[in-house]
C-alpha cells in the first residue's frame, strides 16, 4: 500500500520509468558510440601511417634494387668488354630520376625525408663520378678501369648506399611498429568504451528482461558462440551487426579483434614470403652472378687457348660445365624457395612451370591469365605447390587436374587427382593444416573432397581484392 502512494504521490509510472530509462540508455549510447568513433578514427590514421610506411620501405627496396642494377651490369661490361651486359646498367640508369622522385616523396618524416636525401645524392654520384666514367675508360681501352683500385672503389661506394638504405629500412620500420602499437592502444580503448556501454546498459535492461530477450541474449548467444569458433582457430568468425548499441559495440570489437588476428597471420605470412623472396633475390644477385661471372671467364680464356693445348682445353671445359651445372643447381633452390617465374610471369606461368616440372602428369585449366597482387600470387602458387606436393607423396596419382578461374573477385583454384583419396580423417600434421592457414590468412575459403578410393579434390576461393 505504501509503495502504491509512493507512487501515486510522485507520479512516475512505468512509462515514465521507460522513458527515463531509455533517456539515460540513450545518453550512455550516445557517449560510448561517440568514443567509438573517435577510437576508429585514430585508428583509421594510424592505418593510414602504416601504409605509408609501406609504401616508403617499397620504394626504398625498388631504389636499393637499381643501384645493384647499375653495379651488376657495370661489372659484367668491365669483365667482358661486351655492350650487351650494360643492357641492365642502361635500364637503371635510364629509371633513375622518376624513381628517385617516388623514393624521396615517400618518407614520412623530416629525418627520413633527409636520410632519403642523401641517399639519392649518394646514388647520383655513384653513377656520375664513378660509374659512368668507368664504363667511358672501359670503352676507351684504358687497363686501370679493370684495376683493383677501381673495383675497390665501386665496392666501397656500393656497400655504403647498401648501409644507408639499410638505416633508413630499419628506422622506417621502428616507426611503422611504433603505429601498430598506437593502433592497438586505441583498439584497447575502444574495448573498454564497448565493455563500458555494456555494463551500464545491462543494469537498466535488467527490469526489461522479458522484453530484451530477443534484442540482448539472443545476440549475446551468438557471441559466445563466435568467440568458441574463434577460440578453435576459425579466424574467419565474424558476429552479425546487432541493434543494440552495446550489442553492436561488442560485435564491433570482437570483429575488430578476429580482424586483427587475421591481418596478424596474414603480415606472418607474408613476412616469411617476403624473407623468401629476398633470400631467392640475394642468391640471384650474389652466388649467381658471381659464378656467371666465372663461367664467363673461363670461357673467355678457353676462346684464348690455342687448339693443340687439348689438356688445358679440356679441363677448361670441365670447369665450364660444372660451373653451368652449379648455376642450374643454384637456379633451382632459388625457384624452391620464390620461383622468379611467379614475379615474371606471374600466377599462370608459375602454375605451367610448376606442372611441367612435376613427376606425375598434370593437366592445367587455367581461365585467369591477368596479373594481382604479389600478396595474392604467391599465396594461391604456394597452396598449388602444397596440394600438388601432397598429391605427388600421399595419392599414388597418376594424374593431377589443375584449375584457375577468376569469377568476379574470387580467384577459384582447383586441384584433384586420380589417386587413393581418404584424406579427410587425416590428421591435421598430414599437410593440410599449412592450406589452411594459408586460405584462411587471406579470407578464403577450403574445401576437400576425397571419397577413400575415388581420388581427392581440393577447392579454394580466394578474394583478390581488399
């Protein structure tokens, strides 16, 4: 009865609590969707300074990569005298200023800006003070050019570009971790105003049970569900956008967070591919030129030898042939580990070259001839490579089906074989765990089929644009 005066007195029916409950609801909306946005909008910056730190580390590489141009083909013309090996020198030197141009407008501080700076200085007089007027002696006939002193010269002049762009790589880099790490104090914060809204929502609903259990537990089900998915390695979970402010805000943040895990496996991946594509560079560059180089001098000097010294002349040509074996020894530890084919050529010809190589015949349908992203490439070529390797171990195959389809975005990649199938009970070490976390690094999809006796098929689809 009291209550009932209590009440009646002040008047505030469940309207009203309604109306005050949903104002006050409202207001914490309001604040924590407005912290919300700001924490997306930092975000937002820092990914925008992340990418820019990128693109600077690309164009450092791509400046870095002409000056062993223009050192590589200065070398082979002064070893052998010959026009046709400037042919690279030429071209670098000739993509010279537009790339200097990129390379300096790409910093992203006033220190890298001036490291950039000088570093293009000291690629200018590289060339002008010393490359062009040794490959001008070398063509005059003057003996120093091929002196020592001149190859000390250059060496000295390359290996300290080589650290300067090794400084301005290494502070590019401090940077770009310095912006992940602010982005992912502003995601924190952005949990926290998310966690926040939540809390302070729930102590209003809490007299509305009944009628927000559609609107709240209902999502809230969903959550926890999608957080076990997540929490059993399907990084591809995402919550479906609720309603509910504090709903939303949490499916928001676990998006964001299944995201970041995501991109996480993702720049994993391609960090290790990178490092691949480096170490196949480097062999290219270094172990292989040197031995070109040596090849090229022996045969030069059996060209020398007069035809009557047949002992020299033969042990000349057993150098000249284990030289050319070791280069196609090293050419193909190089193709393991980053075919140059992939970069050439890009996915389609990797494919072609990969099948013509294998052991057991392949069939290639391939229907997407044009050219993605690098990242894009090397994934669906290694998940080829990985699914033609488990064929050719584990299937008795006698023949391999390889399809490439573009449909719309989707990069569709087939591979099915005629061998003893069963593989889908297979335990996760048997290879397919390494497809799978290569298909999922990308938001793509897996799928196997593989009936005991009847063969295996194996499909993905892969998004080719962000």
């Amino acid at each position: 009865m009291r209550v009932r005066r209590w009440y009646s007195g002040r008047r505030l029916g469940l309207t009203s609590l309604t109306i005050a409950a949903s104002g006050l609801l409202a207001l914490l909306i309001g604040v924590a969707f407005a912290v919300l946005l700001w924490a997306i909008d930092d975000a937002n910056d820092s990914t925008s300074a992340r990418r820019a730190s990128r693109t600077a580390l690309v164009e450092a590489g791509t400046m870095e990569q002409l000056v062993l141009d223009l050192e590589t083909g200065q070398r082979g013309f002064v070893i052998t005298k010959q026009e046709q090996f400037l042919q690279p020198w030429n071209e670098a030197r000739k993509s010279l200023p537009a790339e200097t141009r990129r390379f300096t407008e790409s910093t992203t501080s006033a220190g890298q800006r001036r490291t950039a700076a000088q570093i293009a200085r000291g690629v200018r007089s590289y060339l002008d003070d010393y490359s062009v007027p040794l490959v001008e002696a070398v063509r005059r006939g003057d003996p120093a050019a091929s002196g020592p002193a001149e190859t000390d010269e250059g060496k000295r002049r390359v290996d300290a570009l080589r650290a300067q762009f090794d400084r301005y790589t290494a502070d590019e880099r401090t940077q770009l971790a310095a912006r992940e790490d602010a982005a992912g104090a502003n995601g924190h914060r952005a949990v926290v105003a998310a966690g926040l809204g939540l809390a302070a929502s729930t102590a209003l609903v809490a007299a509305f049970t009944v009628l927000q259990h559609r609107a709240v537990v209902r999502p809230v089900r969903a959550a926890a569900a999608a957080a076990q998915r997540l929490a059993d390695g399907d990084l591809a979970t995402r919550i479906t956008p609720s309603k509910v402010a504090e709903i939303g805000a949490l499916g928001t943040s676990f998006n964001s967070m299944a995201a970041s895990l995501q991109d996480s496996r993702r720049r994993v991946m391609q960090s290790v591919e990178e490092v691949h594509r480096r170490t196949a560079r480097d062999l290219h560059d270094g172990a292989q030129q040197r031995l070109v180089s040596l090849m090229i001098g022996l045969r030069l000097a059996r060209e020398m030898l007069p035809d009557e010294q047949t002992t020299a002349t033969e042990l000349l040509e057993d150098s000249i042939t284990n030289a050319q074996t070791a280069i196609d020894e090293l050419r193909e530890l190089a193709r393991g580990i980053y075919p140059l084919t992939l970069t050439v050529k890009g996915l389609a010809g990797a494919v072609a070259d990969l099948a013509s190589r294998c052991p057991v015949p392949v069939v290639v349908d391939n229907a997407c001839d044009g050219r993605f992203a690098s990242a894009v490439e090397s994934n669906a070529y290694f998940i080829v490579a990985e699914a033609v390797t488990n064929a050719v171990k584990h299937a008795q195959a006698s023949q391999i089906d390889i399809s490439l389809e573009l449909t719309g975005d989707i990069l569709r990649i087939r591979v099915a074989d005629d061998g003893v199938g069963g593989v889908a009970g297979a335990a996760a070490g048997s290879g397919l765990t390494g497809l799978a976390d290569r298909v999922a690094a990308f938001d793509g999809t897996l799928s196997i089929e593989s009936p005991p006796g009847e063969g295996t098929s194996i499909l993905v689809r892969i998004p080719v644009t962000a």
